[in-house]
C-alpha cells in the first residue's frame, strides 16, 4: 500500500509538471522543443492517410449497402463477433416479386412470360452484386478497416508517449535553467540525460512506425486495384446479362406484337462480347497499372531518342520512390520503392512524367510515384 501511494504521488507530480509545462508553452512563456522537418512531414503523411482513408471507408460502404440502419445492424453484428445474416439484394427480391406475379398472372401468357425471363435476370444480376459486395468486403474493406483499427491506432498511442516525453524534457530544460545552487543544477542536469534519452528512444521508435505509411499505401494501392476488378467484373456481368435479355424481349415481341417492334439491342448497344461474362478482359478493358489518354506531349516524349537526351542547363533534382513502378514499354524506367533516383524535365513534356536516371538507366517516370528532395 505504502509503494502504491509512492507511485500515485510520483505519477501526479509527473502529471502536475506535464501540465504546468504545457500551459506555459500555450502562453508563450516557455520554450518547447521542435521536431525536425522530416519528422514533421512524416505526422502531415501520416494525419492525411488516416482522414482520406476514414473517408474512402465510409463512402465505400455506402456504395456497397445504401440503407443506414441496415450499416448500423451489421456494425454491431461485427462488434458482437456474430455472423452477419445472410440477406437478399433488392435485384433478388424484384425477381422474386416478378416470378410470383408471373405465375399468378399465368407463365403462358404473353406479360406472365416476360416477367418470368425478367425476373430470371435481376436474380442473376442480384447475385453478381452479392459477389462483387463480397469481394469488395474481403479485398477492399477490411484492409482499411484494419490501418484504422490496428497501426493507425498504434501510431496515436506512440505519439502520444513522444508528446509527454517532449514535455518531460522540456520541463527538464526549465528547471535546469532556474537551478541556483551547485547540488540543484546537478540533479537537474541528471534529470535533463534521462529525459533526453528517453525522448530520443521515443522519437526513433514513433519515426520507424511512421516511415510504415508508405508500405501502406501500397497495400492499400494494390487493394484498390483488386476492387476496380471486383466492380469491373460485376458490371461485365450484368452488361452481358441485360443484352441476352434484350435479345429474349426483341423476338418475343417481334412474334407478341408483329410490325410494331422497331430496331433491335445490336443496332444501339456495343458488341455482346464473344467470351463469358465473368472475364472482365472481354467486356470491360482494364488497364493494368496507370491509364493515360495519349496526347501531344507524351507524343513527343515518345519520340524522343533516350540515349540522346541531356539534362537540361537548370540541373536536376533527387527523388525518393514512394511505390514500385513497371514500365509500359521501353521508353519508360521501371522503379523499385525507397530507391534514389536522379529527375529532370525536358521541354513539352507532360507535366505529369519527368526523365529519371539510374546509373546507366533512363527513361520515362510518373510525378505520383515520386518524393522530390531537392
């Protein structure tokens, strides 16, 4: 009981000397100690990845399921650690309504046999949106779910741990300055190295969680990628679905109705693809990597010679890769993250690119996959 109270009086004067330091940092009587520029840059990375990253969250989930309280329900579910019950789309239950009402109204009429084929489709699109919601979940949500509940809140406990050691130094730094005697001044300088170095393990340790930012972004990046094929795929899928619908509709109307049916699904809509709906190659072109309509400038960077290309007279900068990068053909310089490369910009070249060097390497770099040093 005695060693317990010791460690509360302890604690509060820690706490007492926090606050008293923080107050007077507010009111500019004290002099707090300053992160350096990297360090400060690494928090502005950091701080922006978790807002942006909150937000793509919440708009994806709104995409992928529009009712608010249905959410609600399926948050709390996942808290709870239940199963989330399994629920029909709305494409499932119009389907539903339609082959009832089919069956009512008769399956050999002529409006009871168009609801059945009608009806046989939303299921069909209803369960492609069933797949791509799931796919969507597993490969898109639960990777940003898991940066907002795991490392980001790591990163807030660590920052908050170097905060209060910054105020223990500096705390530190005023009483060593307003120490008169001999005996004062020597605790104080003692306190001082202590505080000096736990703040310094802290900063290390908060810099190395940090500098982690970047491996997120690229893991986010390739989920991004994996949910651009997931939505490409559903709407290859029901594309497909619609336009063997549309051909069902035209000639059962054409032989219900005849001279009355004008124009068919060919003559306004693209080419049925020729392959299973489920190939996403086949409807829907994906570009692998970055997606860039040709224009003037990247005409004539294509053009150019590499091996005839000079820095220009203004000099170059360094830069720092963010991302791996594979080039699309050999007028391009495929990078690898972390690694130092040497930029410079050439006359009508796309604002968006640069020419990057790399030993005896050149080519071609995007601006996005880059950190220019200096």
């Amino acid at each position: 009981m005695d060693f317990n109270m010791k460690k509360l009086a302890s604690d509060a004067g820690v706490f007492f000397s926090r606050a008293v330091q923080f107050t007077e940092e507010k009111l500019g009587q004290a002099e707090k100690t300053e992160l350096d520029a990297h360090f400060e840059n690494l928090l502005a990375k950091a701080d922006c990845t978790k807002n942006w990253t909150e937000k793509i969250l919440h708009q994806t989930e709104v995409l992928l399921q529009p009712n608010p309280s249905v959410r609600v329900e399926e948050f709390l579910y996942e808290k709870l650690d239940r199963k989330v019950p399994s629920r029909v789309t709305n494409g499932e239950l119009l389907a539903q309504y339609m082959v009832e009402a089919a069956n009512d109204f008769g399956p050999g009429t002529p409006y009871g046999k168009t609801l059945f084929k009608v009806g046989e489709t939303q299921k069909r699109l209803g369960g492609a949106e069933r797949d791509f919601m799931h796919s969507a979940s597993i490969n898109f949500l639960n990777p940003l779910r898991n940066f907002l509940e795991g490392d980001w809140r790591t990163i807030t406990k660590e920052r908050r741990i170097l905060e209060n050691r910054r105020l223990d130094l500096d705390a530190c730094k005023a009483r060593l300055k307003k120490a008169k005697a001999a005996e004062a001044k020597a605790s104080a300088e003692h306190e001082l190295r202590v505080a000096q170095t736990e703040f310094d393990r802290q900063a290390e340790l908060t810099r190395l969680l940090l500098e982690g930012i970047s491996s997120t972004h690229v893991n986010h990046l390739r989920c991004l990628h994996e949910f651009v094929e997931a939505q490409a795929t559903y709407y290859a899928q029901g594309y497909q679905y619609m336009l063997d619908l549309q051909k069902q509709l035209g000639s059962s109307k054409g032989e219900t109705f005849p001279g009355t049916f004008v124009g068919n699904a060919e003559s306004t809509s693209p080419p049925p693809a020729t392959t299973s709906p489920t190939t996403v190659s086949a409807t829907i072109p994906v570009v692998p990597t970055v997606g860039r309509a040709p224009n003037p400038a990247t005409a004539v960077e294509g053009a150019l010679n590499l091996s005839d290309v000079k820095p220009p007279a203004s000099g170059t900068r360094k830069a720092r890769v963010l991302y791996d990068y594979e080039a699309a053909d050999s007028s391009e310089l495929a990078l690898l993250a972390d690694e130092m490369i040497t930029v410079y910009s050439l006359p009508g070249m796309d604002p968006d690119w640069l020419i990057g060097e790399r030993g005896n390497q050149k080519g071609k770099v995007p601006v996005t996959y880059l950190e220019l040093l200096s």
